[in-house]
C-alpha cells in the first residue's frame, strides 16, 4: 500500500512572529498543540524537503508559534513563510487492527453486503455526529449517481475494512 510510505501533511508555516525566527503555525492537526508530537518535520522550502527541527514552540490566542534549530532571525522565518509541513508516516502513533487513519481509507473499493459496487473513497468529511465516506460512484452506475455520501458508522453501516484487500463493505441500499 504505497500510502504507507508517502510523507503526511500536517500543516503549513505562517507569518514571521517577532524578531528572533519564530513563525505563525497553521495546523491541520486536531489540536493545534499536536503538531508539535511529531519531530522533525520535513519542510518543503523552495520544492525541496528540508529536516528541520523545531527548537521551542508554545500557544499564542488561538494558534501556535513556533522556532526552528538554528533559525534565529526574521528573515530566515520569512523565508519560510508558506511552506508546507510533514512528517514521514512512520511517524505516526500505530493504531489498533480496528483502527485507521482517513488517508489509509482514501481510494479504497466500497461494496454493499450483497456486492453491489459502489465506487472508491474519494475524500471523507466529518459532520458533527459522525464521518462520512465520499465515495465517487462508477462511470456505469447502476442508478446514475455520480457521489453517495455513506456514513462511517462502524458495526451499523460499515461491516468490514479489509486494509490487505483495499475494500470497505457497507450495509448500504445502492438507490440511496
């Protein structure tokens, strides 16, 4: 599965703050503070990913600042500025058997129980009481849907995720 091996997105560098290298942190992370779990980041500066560790970090209002190792002045935080931040995927917190990651579901094969094929996951979203898989419907669509949005209700909707198979089985009326 070659997403195991792709680096993960985590956020992107911000503004200059201050004089002495610290930069803004926009975090696609849950928490904010979370990002900073993961050390070093790869940063992508001028189309090349670059290891940078972060030196000191802390929260400011409703986001988080940051300083990298060496990087002690305005100008080289500038530099910076809109450049995304990853992380190589291991070095993520490994997870259960009956738990995955969003980007472990993206482009996985959705079925119903009774093997109608739905299409493959395209994107998730999350909706305040649960997940849902945006799933983008076969070009030959028995019901001509282009999207279904399945919610990601394990047990109820979703009876099974097969990782090795790349296939989602869902409880699903195909008409809906």
């Amino acid at each position: 599965m070659s997403n195991q091996t792709d680096n993960v997105l985590l956020g992107c560098v911000g503004a200059p703050y201050g004089i002495k290298g610290w930069m803004k942190i926009t975090t696609y992370t849950e928490t904010p503070e979370n990002i900073f779990d993961y050390n070093p980041w790869l940063v992508k500066v001028a189309g090349k990913l670059v290891e940078l560790e972060v030196a000191q970090w802390r929260t400011h209002g409703k986001g988080v600042v940051c300083r990298f190792e060496g990087m002690d002045d305005r100008d080289d935080a500038a530099r910076h500025t809109g450049c995304e931040i990853s992380v190589k995927a291991e070095q993520l917190e490994a997870l259960g058997d009956n738990d995955f990651y969003w980007r472990e579901l993206i482009g996985m094969e959705v079925k119903n129980i009774k093997g109608y094929h739905f299409g493959h996951v395209d994107a998730l979203m999350e909706t305040g009481s649960n997940d849902v898989l945006q799933v983008k419907a076969n070009a030959r669509d028995g019901f001509g849907k282009k999207e279904r949005l399945i919610p990601l209700v394990d047990g109820e909707v979703v009876k099974n995720i097969d990782r090795e198979a790349r296939l989602i089985e869902v409880d699903w009326d195909p008409d809906f």
